[in-house]
C-alpha cells in the first residue's frame, strides 16, 4: 500500500509536470533516513526549466491549493530555482511553506544536504546543477547561525517553555557542532546521541528522545517540568553557543 508520504510526493510530481521541471530533490530528514511521516516536513527543491513568469508562479500557488486537502500538505514545502540562478547561495527564490509564497536562499547547508545524499525524485542530479559547498562555507554559516539567531533567540525566556524551541535549540547546535568539528552533516537522531557527550542536560535529552521517537507524553508535560526543562536547556545553550563560536573564530 503507497504510504501518504509517497501518495503526496506523487501527486506533487504529477501537478508539477505542467511546468517543466528539470530536478525535483528531497533534502532534510526524507533524505537523510530520519522521516517521520506525520512529524517530518517534507523539503524539496524544484529546478524548473524556464523562468518564473506571474504565470509560472500562478500555477505553483494552484497547485499548492490543490493539494492541501492531503493529510501531509502542510508539511510540504518547496523552494523553486531555474538553472542560471543556481550558483548564487545568497539569492531568494520562490519558496512554499507555511501555506503561502514567498522568497528565501537556499541555504550551505541545504546544498551540501542535497550534494551529500539528496533524494532525487525527479531529472537531474543535484551534482549536474549545484556548485560545490566548500567546508569553510559550511563551516561558516552553521556557526553565524549559531551566533545570530540562536544565541539571542536563549535569551528570550518565554520561547523555551515550547517543545519546538527545545528540540531544535539543542539538536541544532549538536548538529553545528558535528559540522565544524568534522566536516559533514549529521541527522537529527544522530544529533540527539551526540547531546549526552557534548554536556547537555541529561533529563532534556531523554525528553526529547521520549515525545520524538517514542511517543510519549508530546504536548502534554506539566507547568513545573516545562519551566524547570526551559532553564535547564538556556543555562545549557548559551555558554555551549558562546564557546563553539569562540573556539571556531
């Protein structure tokens, strides 16, 4: 039986045969052997052969509009390029998600995703469009990432009482760590497994580890373990973020 994950893709695939894509590729978990169908977003990048024209772009938004009755829509999202702009890591292209278009770049660590092990579900390889990410641009940008949203974003308190914060605050940063210390891109589940021996809180570990890949008790923790798990993980995060930065400058 075709899964829904595979049920949406192939729909995706078929509506956006009418615009002539030359690559469709997967990045993020449905790529890297971390999916959760259900939890997972699914992260694509579409090539289109010609340029984005307001009526390119009208068929994208109804196509969008068409899907959303799928249970998975709103974890689809995707990012539109066309051959020339390929090269430009700080251009904006036009991106779905969040039900509504609008324009982002395409990442480093995007590119090096799709480099490394893109799924791809359409056309070309991702070799045959994308430069090269070298590691120093890797590098680079994880710990700007590190630097400029993350560490402020520990210091607004409030923000940390929400489960998202915490998973993303904590494997975001083992992730970063990984990259600049190795060289190469770690999933999730791995980032979760390299927490205990970067000195995260134990106890915020296994609670990540509960409500992601068992199961348990997601959305529904106390008042008093979600205040004390949100000071645990600030008192945790900043000085950790404060000294990857230090130590990779």
């Amino acid at each position: 039986m075709t899964s829904p994950t595979e049920a949406l893709l192939d729909r995706f695939l078929a509506g956006l045969a009418a615009v002539d894509p030359v690559a469709v590729w997967a990045h993020g978990s449905l790529a890297g052997g971390d999916y959760q169908e259900g939890r997972s977003d699914l992260d694509l990048i579409a090539v289109l052969a010609g340029p984005l024209t307001p009526r390119a772009v009208w068929a994208l938004a109804r196509l969008h509009a068409r899907l959303r009755g799928e249970p998975l829509a709103p974890l689809l999202h995707c990012t539109y390029l066309v051959p020339e702009e390929t090269a430009d890591p700080e251009r904006r292209h036009l991106t779905w998600a969040h039900g509504h278009l609008f324009r982002r770049t395409v990442t480093p660590v995007t590119r090096r995703e799709l480099l490394d092990f893109g799924r791809m579900l359409h056309g070309k390889l991702p070799r045959d469009l994308l430069p090269p990410v070298p590691d120093r641009e890797l590098g680079d940008f994880v710990v700007r990432d590190q630097r400029d949203f993350w560490r402020p974003a520990v210091d607004k308190a409030h923000l940390w009482t929400q489960d998202v914060w915490v998973d993303l605050g904590l494997l975001t940063f083992a992730r970063a760590t990984a990259t600049v210390r190795d060289g190469r891109l770690i999933s999730k589940r791995r980032a979760l497994d390299e927490l205990p021996a970067l000195g995260a809180p134990e106890e915020v570990v296994a609670d990540i580890a509960r409500r992601r890949y068992e199961g348990a008790g997601d959305g529904t923790a106390d008042a008093g373990w979600r205040a004390r798990r949100a000071e645990l993980t600030r008192d945790y995060l900043g000085p950790a973020i404060d000294g990857l930065v230090t130590s990779y400058a």
